[in-house]
C-alpha cells in the first residue's frame, strides 16, 4: 500500500512539473543561485551530434589523412541517407571471421563472458551534458555491427582531473548480420540513467559482416535536467535477504532434522566427497566475476577459489569500465602463477597510478609469457621499464593504438629478448627503437608495424629483418609509405618462412620492378597476402602467385587498376589448384563469370569495381557492381 501511495504522489508531482510552474520555479532558482543564464526547461530535449572524436582501437584510414578515419564521425553527416562505400565514413581495420583465423592471431582467452562481443570502440565527445532519452547511428553501409552503447560520467573537456568515473551500460545486444547494406538509423531502446553525459562509447563487433561497416554520424538527444519519475527509484527486494527454510538448507549441505528431531550439519556437503581436482575443473568454467562471488560463500569454496591454478590466463578486457588499483590488489595473490594477461582498454582516466600497476605486475609478472595491452593509455616509459624489468620471459606484447606513448619509451621492449609476437600498430615508435628491437629480439616469429608513421626508412627496417628474424611468420606493413622494392626484396629473400605479408596501401612498391614476382618465388609457404589499393599489379604477378604459393588463402588486391587477369577457371579454381586449398578459401577482390575469373577487375574510366568476399569452391559467387568515386580509395 506504502508502494502505491508513493508512485501516485510522485506521478501528481510529474503532472505538475508538466504545466511548467513546477519546473520553471525549479530552473529559475538554480539560475540564481549559480549566477548564470536561465536552464532549459525540463521538457525540452536536446539534439547534438559529436563534438570531437577522443579515443578509438583501430581504423582504415591513414593517420595522415581523413579517408576512412574515425574522425569522420564528428559533425553532422557527410553521406547519410545515402548508402554505399564512401571515403567521408568512419571505418575500422578489420570484419568477418578469417582475421581470426591467421596464424598471427593471438589465442582466445579462457573465462571470457559469453555476453562480451566487443572487438573495436570508439568514444566520442559532445558540447553539453543531458541526460540520455535516445541515441542515433547513422549507419551508412554494411550496418549491424554495434553490440553497446555506454555512457559516462567525466565531462572530457573539463579541466579538473577525472575523478570518480563512471561508466553506465545503455544499451547492449548481439552482433547481427543485416539483410541488406544499405543506410539505416540505427536508434535502440536505452536505459536512462542518474547522471547526465556528454561522452558516449560505441562498441562494435564486424564479425558477422560481409564487409567494412562504415559510420557517417551519432545523435545524443537528451534534457538538461531529470525529469521527477526518474527522482523516483522502484523499491528493490535482495534476494539475498531472503533466509532459507531449514528444508532448503538440508539440500544445500546445511543443517537438516535427524528422526530424533535434532538438527546434524554435514559440513561441506557432496563437495566433501568431490576430488580437490574436479572441483578445480568446475570453477574454470565460471567467469572472474562469478568466481569472486563464489569465493565469499564459505571456507571450502573459498580455497578453491583461490588457487593460483584457476589465474593462469586472465582477461581483464570485459571489465575494463570497473577496474582500479584495488582490483589489481584484490587479484594479486591469487596470480602467482598467472600466464597470459588481458589488459586491453583498461586503466585510463587515472584509473590505474604507477604504484598499482608496479605492484601488480611485479607480484605476477614472473611467470607471464603474454600480455595485451591495446589502447592502454595509462602506459608511459616508467611502466613500460617495469614491464621489462618484471616480466623477463614475456613473448608475447601487444601494445596496439597506444598512440599516447612517448617515442623514447619503446626501447624499453628491446629488453624482452625472448619476444615472439609484437603488435605496434598505430604507435609513435621510431627507428631507433626499432631497429633497436630487432638488433636483440631475435626470435620475433610475427611482427606489426602497421599504420607506424615515424619509422623513416622502411627499406632499413626489412633489412634487418632480413638479417635477425630469419624465422619470421607474419609482417604487418599497412599503410607505410616509404618500403620500396629493394626493401621488399630483401625481406623475401631473408625471412623466407613468412606465412603473411600486408603490404596494403604501400604506394612506393612498383610492380614493374619485379618485387611481386620475387615475392611469389620467395614465400612458398605464403598463406595470406595483401596488395591492396597498388593499382600497378598486374596479371603475371597474379600468375606467378598460383604458380608458387600452393598455400595462398587470402588475397587481398582490391583497388588495382591494371589487375584484369582471365585464366581457365578449370585449372585455377579446382580444389587442386594453388588458390583454392582444401578447406575454405577465401580470395578477396576475386570475381568468377562463367570459365573465366576476373582478379581485381576495375575500369579506370568509371572506377567501377567488381569484387567478390567471398570465393569457395563448387559455390555460386555473387559480385557487387558499385560505381563510387575513390577518392584515397576503397577500402578493402
């Protein structure tokens, strides 16, 4: 009864604030006591589009220029309602599934939480706080990829320091797949919350996709102030506070009534009869938080808990809004024998202090042979050097989109001589640190320098790749812009186990030259090649990576002009031939028609591309006949 009388006088309070006596009294005595203009009305909502991009994992585009970057999502929108593949759009690196696939693809962590599909983010920053009432995504080709919408609490144009940051959920789902690519507004159901906001996160997922999902724009709508039902909080009941009977408890393991009426406990119940080793086997499969949770029930469960056996991965990554120092604390014993570590987009906003993170990694960082670290812009060289000194057997480091790190900081890795896999992408390394890397990391097997814009002299780079990690797998060399052919030459010839080569959106490689046959005679064991956007491949390149790449899946060569290539579809695409392996090829940039297969078949004078995603043997292929103005080109 309480209940109900309390939401009628509330919903008489929100009638009256509708009239605007009560809400013009409210705005009208906040305007006075701050000395500033009069507030918006309450029932006035607010429509603005983002002010400033802040933070994101990865993109497309070069970090030279605005085509493909996400950078593009600020402002109103540049191509909605128009659809199609557009070089004003925000898209990022990576879709579908064979990313995943390649062999420099770090292995899945254990304990992941079902519901995390989040794979790239990006942050974006408007002019006023409001209190959310919607949010809109213009979602201009290939829509279907954003999987959460969060929002926080910071105002990041404030020049106070972040404190007491919050993050709150607004809406959440799985990644689909859209029937169609076209342009759609994408505006779902959110949660409200208690605070306002004028910076939201778009967290997306590209696995399911077809290809780049490319965004034009985002809309925060909202009110300047709260509206009186959100003052009013639902009563909650805790199930927590519920108490068992005492029937409930007996087959809990609790106490139960013997025939004499007196009550017996049994202790642990059937877990005392478990082995210690298939208690341990049940508790992998719970997630971190779960486990935590069942670590406060009692003594027994609580050891188990516990044990260093169950931390020896640990992915931080779906929990990256909830970390600080104490929860670096709080694990720090139960990580003693910890393995591989998840760090990925944690501890910024001051999240994370010197101390905290030292403590941490020097408790646990003994036996810790991987650690992620993308987009973790709490780093600086002080933990970069902690690393190195606290982790001496560490093979594994990804420090993807630390685009904050100072360039002097990364010669700290060189000291991490048993490194195996390194990703740089997106960072301000420069060639000292590099070649300084290679000179003692003798045992890189895949490498990324992808999108590393202060390296001056790529063609020095592969030499000495060449030179030291003559075991290399996997060189990632997007977007870098100096590689000329006598480096790629070099490359090939020195490192010839490589299994993938990126060299999308290297402009100074001429196929005239030769490279590209050199490198097909070179890396017979070649699995994956990208050549996009080097409109100077030309078919006998094409020929002579059939003839000599029996292992070639994935072929990236969208964008070249000259690239027309018309062979028997007989003797290239039967499951014998070099480009269609057993299994599941995919050839990127590939178009069958009729008996003869088109690679890379684009008209120069409308630049009109016909392309294929997708090429399996014995299957129908269906190919896309777009008409778009490049600009800096296609994107993949």
């Amino acid at each position: 009864m309480l209940t109900l009388l309390s939401m009628f006088y509330y919903i008489c309070l929100r009638r009256r604030s509708r009239s605007g006596t009560r809400g013009e009294a409210l705005n009208s005595r906040r305007a006075v006591e701050s000395g500033q203009r009069a507030v918006l009305p309450v029932s006035v909502e607010v429509e603005q589009y983002a002010k400033e991009v802040l933070d994101f994992s990865s993109h497309y585009g070069s970090e030279n220029s605005m085509s493909y970057t996400m950078w593009n999502l600020a402002g109103v929108p540049n191509v909605y309602p128009s659809s199609g593949d557009f070089t004003q759009t925000a898209v990022f690196r990576t879709y579908g599934k064979w990313w995943e696939q390649c062999a420099s693809a770090p292995l899945p962590f254990r304990r992941t939480p079902e519901g995390f599909y989040s794979q790239d983010y990006i942050e974006l920053g408007f002019e006023e706080p409001v209190y959310p009432t919607a949010v809109e995504v213009f979602e201009t080709y290939y829509p279907g990829a954003i999987v959460q919408i969060l929002a926080c609490s910071h105002n990041p144009f404030s020049q106070n320091p972040a404190t007491d940051v919050r993050w709150e959920v607004l809406w959440s789902g799985e990644p689909t797949k859209v029937l169609t690519p076209h342009a759609r507004q994408f505006s779902p159901k959110i949660k409200h919350i208690n605070f306002p906001t004028n910076l939201l996160r778009l967290e997306v997922n590209s696995s399911l996709l077809d290809y780049y999902t490319e965004l034009d724009a985002v809309i925060l709508r909202g009110v300047k102030e709260r509206t009186m039902l959100a003052l009013y909080k639902i009563p909650h009941i805790d199930i927590s506070d519920l108490s068992d009977s005492e029937e409930e408890l007996g087959d809990a393991g609790g106490p139960f009534m013997q025939g004499d009426g007196k009550p017996q406990r049994t202790g642990n119940g059937y877990f005392d009869k478990l082995p210690y080793e298939l208690i341990q086997l049940i508790l992998s499969h719970l997630t971190l938080p779960d486990l935590c949770r069942l670590a406060q029930t009692c003594k027994l469960l609580h050891q188990h808990c516990c044990d260093p056996l169950q931390y020896t991965q640990l992915s931080l990554q779906p929990y990256w809004s909830r970390l600080n120092d104490a929860s670096l604390g709080h694990l720090q014993s139960r990580c003693a024998l910890l393995q591989r570590l998840n760090m990925s987009w944690t501890g910024n906003r001051g999240a994370f202090t010197l101390t905290g993170f030292s403590s941490f990694l020097k408790a646990c960082g003994q036996s810790l042979v991987c650690l992620e670290l993308s987009c973790c812009h709490f780093l600086n060289e002080a933990r970069l050097e902690v690393i190195s000194q606290a982790c001496p057997d560490l093979q594994e480091l990804n420090l993807s989109s630390c685009d904050r790190l100072h360039p002097q900081a990364f010669t700290h890795i060189s000291k991490l001589t048993h490194l195996r896999r390194l990703v740089l992408y997106r960072t301000k390394i420069e060639q000292t640190a590099i070649l300084s890397i290679l000179t003692f990391c003798v045992e890189l097997r895949h490498l990324n320098l992808g999108s590393c814009v202060r390296i001056d002299d790529y063609d020095v780079v592969a030499s000495m790749l060449a030179t030291r990690c003559r075991s290399l797998r996997s060189v990632d060399l997007w977007r870098c812009r100096n590689l000329t052919d006598r480096g790629l030459n070099e490359l090939v010839s020195g490192c010839r186990m490589l299994e993938e080569l990126d060299l999308g959106w290297c402009p100074t490689l001429q196929s005239s030259t030769g490279c590209f046959q050199q490198l097909a005679r070179s890396l017979p064991r070649l699995r994956k090649l990208f050549l996009t956007a080097n409109r100077t491949v030309c078919d006998s390149d094409i020929e002579e990576l059939t003839a000599w790449c029996p292992s070639l899946q994935h072929l990236d060569i969208l964008g070249g002009s000259q690239a027309l290539c018309q062979v028997d579809a007989e003797a290239h695409l039967d499951p014998s031939s070099p480009l269609a392996p057993i299994g599941s090829p995919m050839l990127m940039d590939v178009v069958v028609k009729g008996n003869a297969v088109e690679i890379g078949c684009t008209q120069t004078s409308t630049y009109t591309t016909l392309y294929a995603r997708e090429v399996r043997v014995g299957a129908p292929v269906e190919a896309d006949n777009r008409s778009e103005a490049w600009g800096d080109g296609a994107p993949g």
